[in-house]
C-alpha cells in the first residue's frame, strides 16, 4: 500500500496554501485565477520532480489530464459565448418579459424548478450559466442575484444527479455500468427534489415581500432575429446530449458544432451592416466572456489532477474504507469531500476500489454515490463546475457562500440523503 513520503506533504500543504488565496481572494486582493495556475504549475512541478518514475510516465498522465481538463474549458467557453450572443441580441427579453410577478418566493421556486428540470436534460454547468444570465435581465441588484444565483446552483446540481446526462459523475457510474439510465431516474428523482425543496424553503425564509419594479427592469434593445437566435441558441444546448448519445463523442464536440452554426446564422443575418451590428456577432461575445474565470477553472482542475496522479486520492479513498464500512457513511463522506476536492476523481476512485460483485448495478451503494457527489458539491462555491461558473459570472467571494449558503445546501444535502434511505427501508427502491 502506498504511502506518504515528503514529496507527497508538500503538495498538501501546497494545495492547502493554494486553497486559502482562492478562499480568502477578496481579502488578499489576488485574483483566484491567479492563485489556482501557480497551484497547479506549482503541485505538477512537484509531481515530475518527487514521484513521477520517468519523464514518459509523468508526460503520459499530465497530458491524460490536460486532454480531460481541456474538454471541459472548450465546453465551458463554447456555452458562454453561445450565452453572450443570445444575451447580445437581447433574446433573453423575450424570456424575462414572460416573467411577470414580482413576488420574491414565486420568483425563487420558478426559477429553482426551471433550473432543476434543466439541468436534468442538459447539464448543471450549462445551466448554471443560462439561468445566471436569465437573472441578469430579471434582477439588476446584484446581492439579490447572488443569492438567487447560489439557490440555482443548487438546484441545478440536485436536477442533474438524478439523470445520466445531468452531473458528470452520474454519466461516469453509467458509463461504466453501475447504475441504469432507468434504475438511477426512478432511483434519485424524489431525493434530488427533497433536495431542491428543502434548500429554496431555506433560502426563502425573510425573502416575503415583492421586488418592486426591479423584477420587471429591462430596457435592453431587442435586435433583429432575436427570436431565431434564442432558438438556435436553446437548441444547441439540446443538441449536445442528444449528440453525444448518438456519436459517444464529447461534450464539447457537441457545443462546438452549436457555435459554429450559431457563428454562420448571425453573420449571414447581419452581413449587410457589419460595423453597425458588430457587437451582436461571435468575435464581440468572445471579448465578454470571463477569460479569468476560464483560466481559473483550469488551474483548479489540472491541481486535482496532480493530487490524482500523485496517488493522494486514492490513498484518501482508501483512508475512507478502513474508517467504515458502511456503504451510506461512506457515500455520504465521499458527497462531503467533493465540496473541497473535485467529485471526478473521488467517484473514479470509488469505481477502481469497489467491483461490481461487491456492489450490484443499481444497489444502494451507486445510487447514493451518485446522488451524494453530485449534489455534495453544492456545500462549497468551488465544489461543483455550477458553482465555479456563478463565482465567475458573478464575482462571489467564498466567504459570503460560505456564511449564507453553505449550511443550507448541507441540511439539503442530508435531507435527500435520508430521503432516499428512508424509500430504501421501505421497499421503494
């Protein structure tokens, strides 16, 4: 069994540094994105320099990493142009003007139900980033649209636990054939929904009254073709699992199609007046979308895939299996920890530790792996890809996550948790 050597505490105690300037950003003044490059360029270096046997061994995995790593940046810059340009046309209008209360609990259950049940068809991070540019146009007070940005990414990592295409750890269990695409769905759906529920009852508390005039605010111009591009645009996003169920290719395949048409329609549709109409096409959006965001997600992730091919997670799954064997325990510290380490490696890690004959496919112990790293990640702002996006989008600082949302995702997250034991003692699943 492996074991910690020097090399192996100074990458902890790096990305434990490197952890704190992301927390404490607005404290320090040092753009996380910042912090989180130096991190990973700073775990990697450790890693070729102490653990790595040969130089074609650490190429292979940080290469390995960056592959997967990479597929997720070009999916995440892919969704947020295609967000800019319908944002651009103005074709979020058409949506928000169908909005029409101003009651601030109708609007926090619709847009937590919207979110929910679009997450489970696309995906948490897509709409994250959707729905975040929704309450732009609907909320122009930005400490309103922090917390309701905080109650989606709830929502939307509950909506995409209990679907093979909504959170990538449930695609991972289905891909690898722990879990069914019906035996999940009928598995996880009312515990996701417990979740929701019981985070916007939380959140809701103190939010009686109405909005006055800000939920109806929007003077932004709606352009030519407006209509067409909310279409085209909402339909890329539904392009993308039907895609990648289709060909099994990646995501970001998928979104990359969906821009390039999206970047072919708008240009023949204002080829007539180009230097007029320059800021409704693709060039000008790839100027509006948050690069440091971008950059920080990447640093975030090739970190984790440092630690990972150091072999601390595993050592830490590991760690985990010696302290219980209970398979609800053990999934529920496996949902805990995806709020601080990425929930990739953690379930990757579980699927390598557990086979099949111990756990069937479809048992207890999948399900709640599935249900507990997708929505566990909702505890912390940097636990899940939804979360990452609002705090790019949006400019939360960890810290004020982390005093308003943080215990309310974790009485949400257990409740949906001892939902799903509750219907398993029973006989319901």
């Amino acid at each position: 069994m492996e074991t910690l050597n020097m090399v192996h505490i100074l990458m902890i105690l790096a990305f434990v540094a490197g952890y704190a300037f992301i927390v404490f950003e607005h404290r320090l003044h040092v753009n996380k994105g910042a912090a989180a490059l130096l991190l990973a360029g700073g775990l990697w270096s450790l890693y070729f320099l102490g653990i790595a046997e040969d130089l074609h061994t650490a190429t292979h995995a940080l290469e390995g990493h960056l592959s997967e790593v990479s597929q997720i940046v070009f999916f995440l810059i892919g969704a947020m142009t295609l967000v800019e340009v319908i944002d651009s046309h103005g074709s979020f209008r058409l949506v928000t003007d169908q909005i029409r209360t101003r009651s601030k609990l109708r609007i926090m259950w619709l847009l937590a139900v919207m979110a929910f049940f679009m997450s489970a068809l696309l995906d948490n991070l897509t709409t994250t980033i959707v729905m975040v540019s929704l309450l732009r146009r609907i909320l122009p007070n930005r400490e309103n649209r922090m917390l309701l940005g905080s109650m989606v990414v709830v929502a939307a990592n509950a909506g995409g636990a209990w679907t093979p295409m909504g959170d990538v750890t449930t695609t991972m269990l289905w891909i690898g054939g722990q879990v069914t695409t019906l035996g999940v769905m009928s598995a996880l759906l009312i515990p996701s929904i417990v979740t929701m529920v019981v985070a916007v009852l939380l959140l809701g508390i103190g939010q009686r009254g109405h909005y006055g005039g800000e939920a109806q605010a929007n003077d932004q111009k709606v352009e030519v073709g407006a209509r067409r591009v909310l279409s085209l645009g909402l339909g890329a996003f539904i392009f993308v699992p039907v895609f990648k169920t289709i060909t099994h290719l990646p995501p970001f395949v998928g979104i990359l199609i969906g821009l390039g048409i999206m970047w072919v329609v708008t240009d023949l549709m204002h080829r007539k007046s180009d230097e007029c109409r320059a800021h409704v096409k693709v060039p000008h959006a790839f100027t509006k979308i948050d690069v440091s965001g971008v950059l920080f997600f990447l640093g975030i992730l090739l970190a984790i895939g440092a630690l990972q091919s150091a072999g601390l997670l595993s050592m830490l799954a590991a760690a985990l299996d010696r302290m219980t064997s209970s398979p609800q325990v053990l999934a529920g510290t496996i949902g805990v920890l995806s709020a601080i380490v990425d929930n990739v490696p953690l379930v990757a890690a579980a699927m390598a530790m557990y086979p099949m004959d111990m756990y069937p496919v479809d048992g207890q112990f999948w399900d709640l792996i599935a249900f507990c790293a997708g929505t566990g990640g909702s505890i912390l702002i940097v636990g899940s890809a939804a979360g990452v996006a609002l705090m790019g989008m949006e400019k939360i600082d960890f810290v004020w996550y982390f005093k308003r949302i943080s215990a309310v995702a974790f009485v949400a997250y257990l409740a949906g948790m001892f939902t799903y034991m509750g219907m398993a003692s029973i006989g319901l699943i």
